[in-house]
C-alpha cells in the first residue's frame, strides 16, 4: 500500500532481535490503526481549517471593589458595603441573577518596608499597617448595546476594578456548522490536487476527524480605577467587532489509478 501525506515521515530501521522482543498484539493493535484500503491504492491525509464570523451578541466582563482597613474586620466591612452597592447597581441596569457570579474575594495584609541601616543590618523589620479586601463579580452581558452605561453605572456604585470584555456568541451551531462545510471543501479541493498531480483519482473519504474552536477578538476595553478616583461623567465607548469560529479538519482520502 502506497502513502502520501502532506507531513514528511523517515521511516527507521529496527533491529531484528527488538522486532522479536514485541508481543504479538502489540503488532496485531497497530495494524489495525492503518485503514483498509483497495490493493495498489494510495491512502492520502489532508488536513484543512474553516473559518466564519459572527458579529458576537454575548460579552463578559468583570466588575469588583477594592478597599482598605486597619484591620482586617475594617476592610471587609467596607468591601461589603460597597459590592452590595454594586450588586444593586448591576440589577438596577437590567442584570439578570443567572447573569453574575462572584467569582473571586481576597484579603491580604498590607506590609511597611523594612528599615535597612547604613551597614545593611535591618533596623526594623517589615510590619502589617492594614488590610486590603477585593470582590469580583463576573457579568454576563446579554444587551450589548447598554454595556457602556451599565459600566458606567459600576463606577458611580463605587466599583475600582472593571476587566474586560470577552465577546462570544451565544449561540454557535450555525457559525460552526458554517466553519465545516468550508474545512471539507477545502480538504476535498486539495484532495483532488494531490490526486491530479499524481495522476489518480479520489476514490473515496477513508475518516474525518475534526477540532473546533472559538477566536474571539482582544478585549477592547480595560479599566481599573483608582479608589479616590472620581468617574468619568461619559459612559465609555463600546465596539464589539466580530467573533470568529474556526472549525480544523483531518481527512483520509483513497486515491485510485
């Protein structure tokens, strides 16, 4: 059986007391990895990717508060305070339930530097002065088109940190779907090219295997406030882009005289 494949192989010769020494169904397993094709065909492996885009309709991002206190007690008292703000500002602007999720809370004590004398003998060592506390939020954005107010409005509700945002589709069957039959006619496409200039044929598709995944776009937007900062009277500016769903594909062909 004749083989062509777009990635080069070197084939190694083994010597004659290692092939004595591998069991028997060891052997038996491996042939049976190589498909059955026609005597005197040709088995040929084509590898091909599918793309398409989709203006996206979802966007996460997340939204949180840091604070400080003398102790630790003081600062999560007052992180506590805030993200409830937060958590009403999110329902005020239309966020369902199911829509946010903590996804993340810290509290971590807040060291001074070391004192180093002259000689480099430390004269007072590091010591905690206060604490910090952080609450993230992680939000599912469903109506795009008021992501810029509804950021907005986090800020006047007291949040410092807001990352984001990540688009993708809330649905993406069409979208792949669409990525597969642009892999296949591909793969098909330069089946039929290996297959000319060897002077063969495409006698059938022997297996197809596939892997799928999103591309989303780089977030357009990143913001971590100051805590005394005062906020921006504008809502900031949104541009979703597109989100783009690839779709690769590996395909054997048997090609025929």
């Amino acid at each position: 059986m004749k083989s062509l494949s777009l990635a080069s192989r070197t084939l190694f010769a083994a010597p004659a007391l290692a092939a004595a020494l591998i069991p028997a169904a060891a052997s038996a397993q491996n042939a049976s990895l190589v498909p059955a094709i026609a005597q005197g065909s040709t088995l040929l492996t084509v590898s091909a990717d599918g793309r398409s885009t989709r203006t996206p309709d979802l966007a996460f991002y997340t939204a949180g508060v840091t604070t400080q206190g003398r102790t630790a007690a003081d600062a999560l008292a007052a992180n506590s305070t805030a993200m409830t703000k937060v958590f009403a500002a999110l329902k005020q602007a239309g966020i369902a339930d199911r829509d946010m999720q903590t996804s993340n809370i810290n509290l971590n004590p807040i060291y001074s530097n070391a004192v180093v004398g002259p000689n480099g003998q430390v004269v007072q060592e590091a010591r905690i002065t206060g604490y910090q506390a952080s609450n993230q939020v992680s939000i599912k954005q469903r109506n795009l088109k008021a992501m810029g107010s509804v950021i907005d409005a986090l800020v006047n509700a007291g949040a410092n940190n807001i990352n984001g945002p990540s688009f993708q589709l809330d649905k993406a069957d069409g979208a792949l779907d669409e990525a597969r039959v642009a892999a296949m006619a591909k793969a098909r496409a330069r089946a039929d090219l290996y297959a000319r200039a060897a002077g063969l044929r495409v006698a059938r598709i022997v297996s197809i295997s596939e892997t799928g995944r999103y591309s989303p776009p780089m977030p357009v937007m990143y913001a971590r406030a100051d805590m005394a900062a005062p906020p921006a009277p504008p809502p900031p500016p949104m541009a979703v882009g597109e989100v783009e769903a690839q779709v690769n594909v590996t395909v054997q062909f048997e090609l025929a005289p």
